[in-house]
C-alpha cells in the first residue's frame, strides 16, 4: 500500500520533468540574404526550423564536425528542422549566398 501511495505521489512530479527535458523547436528565418539569427543556443536534441522567407533559393548547410547537414536547394517558401544532437559549436551558412552565417552552440 505504501509503495502505490509513493507513486501516486511521485508521478506528477515525474511527468512534469519530463515535459522539461522534451527537445524544443526553434525558428531561423532566412529574408534578405540574411538569416534571422547570428548566433542561438539551445540543448542537445533541440531542433531548428529554417524557414524561407526570402524572394530567392538557400542552400543551409553544415560541414562542422557536429551536427553536419545539408538541406539541399530551399525554395522561397519552404520548410526544414534539423536535430541537433551533438553538444558543441557548429556552424551554418548558405552555399548560395557565403555572407550568411549563424553558430549554434549546443549545451547542456
């Protein structure tokens, strides 16, 4: 009987942390050649939607040893999250347009 008391009591507790350590999405808006953000730091497992809000087509990419990717060609318009899982620096850019350039720090 004590031990269901204890979980009845603990469980609460125990959703509540875990709706903390849920991944949070974030938002970097491409528009002017530009991105929204020079830099952003968020957790590991966080992921960042990169959005084209832009009249021309980006190619967001990372070649930094953690959290590399590459979306390929984004249209005006369109839509893509990256995970990143790795704790770190990584740095992202357009291959389009080099002058576009955001770190994302990655900790704990």
């Amino acid at each position: 009987m004590k031990l269901k008391l204890a979980a009845c009591f603990l469980l609460p507790f125990a959703f509540a942390a875990s709706q903390l350590a849920q991944a949070e999405d974030h938002a970097i808006i491409q528009k002017d050649r530009e991105f929204s953000k020079t830099e952003i730091t968020i957790k590991p497992g966080d992921k960042i939607v990169f959005k084209n809000n832009d009249e021309v087509t980006h190619n967001v990419f990372s070649n930094s040893k953690l959290n590399a990717f590459d979306l390929k060609t984004q249209k005006p318009g369109a839509s893509s999250e990256v995970t990143f899982k790795e704790e770190g620096t990584t740095e992202v850019r357009c291959a389009i347009h080099p002058k576009m350039k955001v770190v994302v720090t990655v900790k704990k």
